[in-house]
C-alpha cells in the first residue's frame, strides 16, 4: 500500500483518498473480500455518502462489487485499464471504466 500511496502523491491525487488501507498490518483478509472494506469505513473519522473503489485488475472490482452488497451506501467500482483488458463488461459486474489517471480525476470530479 505503500506503493499506493505515493502514486497518488506523484499524480497530487492524495487529497482525493483520504484514506487507504491494506490487510497485511490489520490481520484481515485481502481483496476480493469485503471485510477490508467494512474495517476502513469504521475508521474513517468523517461522513461520508459513496464509496469509490479504484483498482487495476479484476479483484479490486470484485471487491468493491462484494463491498457493496453488505452496505448501504453507494459503491463505485472504477477500474483503470490501460492495456484495454475491461472493455464491453467484460466482468459480469459493474463498474466504470478508464484509461489514464487524468479519466479517473474527470470521473471523481463530475461526481461520477
């Protein structure tokens, strides 16, 4: 996660994530399982009215897909695909798709 973290600081996306979590120190499971999703909404200290679930690969909306059927908050699930893997719901599941960082800022800020 660390990794993660400094790539939205290069792209000064930080501000956007105020929160980012991994399984490794908190002894839950990983993606595609939801628990890691429940534990960081009991720790964000703010409100909060949707969820955005950003990843590269087929887990990450798997995740965000299982995260939203335990809760009743809104969950976008946003996969950035730049080898053109995703296209035409080619995982059965939700999601939003785009193809650089700039898309996924666009995205955010139109309020999805």
């Amino acid at each position: 996660t660390h990794r993660t973290a400094e790539a939205l600081q290069h792209c000064r996306l930080e501000k956007y994530f105020p929160t980012i979590v991994c399984a490794e120190p908190y002894g839950v499971f990983g993606k595609p399982n939801e628990e890691l999703g429940l534990k960081a909404l009991e720790w964000i200290d703010r409100p909060y009215n949707h969820i955005l679930v950003v990843g590269d690969t087929r887990t990450d909306v798997e995740f965000g897909y299982n995260l939203s059927r335990k809760i009743t908050t809104p969950v976008t699930c946003v996969i950035v695909d730049r080898n053109s893997e995703f296209q035409n719901n080619a995982l059965g599941m939700p999601y939003r798709r785009v193809t650089t960082l700039l898309e996924l800022f666009s995205l955010y800020a139109s309020n999805l």
